[in-house]
C-alpha cells in the first residue's frame, strides 16, 4: 500500500533529474505549456514483473530517455513558457483568482494559435488577455493596475486589448463604477457606513443616466469623496487619489459634477 501511495505523489525535477521519472506532471493546467500532460521515461531499469532487463535492454531504454528527454525540450513552445512565467508574477501582484488566470491562459492560446502574436511583444498580450479575463468575470482591475503590474504603457496595453477584442470576436461590457468602490475603500481605509453612502451616490447618479462614459474609477473615487464629507470622516482627497490612482483634479471635477447632477448642494451648506 505505502509503495502505491508513493508513486502517486507528484515529483520535481530539475535539468540533470529530467530522465529520472515516468511520472506526468501530476496537474493540468492552461498555465503549463504542455498542459501538465506531458510523461517522462522512468529510470528504472526493470520489467512489468519487477525482473532486470537485459544489458541490451537497458542500453536500447537509455537511448530511449534521452530521445525523450530531447524531444521535451524541443516541443515546448517558448512564446507559452515565457507568457506564462509572466502571467505567474501579474497574478501575484494584482492578487486576481486562479479561474481568471486559466482563462487568460485560454485567451493567449487562441491568440497565439491566430497568429497574434507575431510582431508584438508576449508582455502585451498576455497583459490584454488578463485585463480582458478580469472584465469578463467581473473583477475591477483598470488599465492601469495591469500595466503597472506588468510594466508596460496604458497606450501599449489598450493597444494589444483592442487588437484581441477584434481579432478574437470578443464582446466587453464596461465596468460599473459601484465595482470599485469596495477596492478604493480597502486601500483609502474608508469606513462601511461611508463606503455605503457613495453605493448609493452612484446608484442615484446610474438611475439619472449620468454615469454614462465617464471613467467608472473616477465615479466611484468621487462619490467616495463626497461620502467621506456627509459622514465627516476625515479622508483626504490626496488619500483618495492615491488609493484609485486617479488625479485629485478629476475627483474635485468628478465630485462638483455628482453634486450639481444630484442636486446635494444642500449638503454641503
């Protein structure tokens, strides 16, 4: 039993271990090059039945190995390796689930498999497919989050976004504001009872039809803004910018335009 347990666990390898298994990689993944599918030649020297194989044999099976081992190396196709190493850090830093990464994972396959990729730098699209991935499950991750995370220009970015958009038939919502608010306000250490006040800054300004192309980033960091001021809870507009990352310029902008569409002038008497 404890033999058959062993042999079930998954194993590691590094460059001189490579013809030391003939174990699969245990887990299938988008994320893997190869998918986790891939197998290796075991080292053993032995039959079905336990027996020694012949001094033939285990020359015929050491050439074998290292055919194995050669081929392995060969197939795996660098552009998935790379991407995927580079998806590895962005996830990290964005701290985004691991559905959105195998989707994204799927993104950058299709894209690859369209031929997208040629004539434009891996980083730009294994970016456009995560910040794609994250609008499709709903996860509030501007352009800017993912640039920043993978050290590539907002133009660059919204660059390789709109090419897979096109070329792979895909159809984006746009973000809720309201979406936002939560993210800002971990950041900002706004309180629920504020938090709750700009929800409902924004559900008044939607029901009104005002928050109609305008930067969903800067609604919410101007209703949280403004939020802060009924409650008198003590955040700065400095504070706030920086937690969205959006310009204390536009919140003031954003923040007098909220007030004037939602009559709250009263408010601040």
């Amino acid at each position: 039993m404890i033999e058959k347990i062993e042999t079930m666990m998954p194993e590691h390898y590094n460059s001189e271990q490579q013809i030391g298994s003939g174990r699969s990689s245990g887990r299938v993944s988008l994320t893997m090059a190869d998918m986790g599918l891939s197998t290796i030649i075991g080292a053993k020297n032995n039959d079905a039945t336990g027996k020694s194989l012949s001094a033939d044999m285990k020359n015929t099976f050491y050439r074998l190995r290292i055919w194995d081992a050669r081929s392995r190396s060969h197939s795996i196709d660098k552009s998935l390796s790379s991407a995927f190493i580079l998806l590895n850090s962005i996830k990290e830093k964005l701290a985004v689930p691991d559905t959105v990464v195998e989707n994204t994972a799927h993104l950058y396959r299709k894209a690859l498999s369209k031929k997208l990729t040629r004539g434009r730098n891996i980083a730009g699209v294994i970016s456009a497919s995560l910040y794609i991935s994250c609008k499709e499950a709903g996860i509030p991750r501007t352009l800017a989050n993912v640039a920043d995370a993978s050290n590539i220009s907002i133009k660059d970015l919204s660059r390789h976004v709109r090419v897979l958009v096109k070329n792979l038939d895909l159809k984006l919502e746009s973000y809720d504001s309201s979406e936002f608010v939560t993210r800002i306000a971990s950041i900002a250490q706004i309180s629920e009872k504020t938090q709750r006040g700009a929800l409902n800054i924004l559900s008044n300004a939607k029901e009104k039809g005002v928050t109609e192309g305008k930067n969903p980033v800067a609604m919410a960091a101007s209703s949280l803004y403004l939020s802060c001021m009924m409650n008198n809870e003590d955040k700065s507009q400095k504070k706030i910018a920086a937690a969205s990352g959006i310009s204390m310029v536009t919140i003031r902008t954003r923040a007098r335009f909220l007030v004037q569409s939602l009559n709250l002038s009263n408010l601040f008497a």
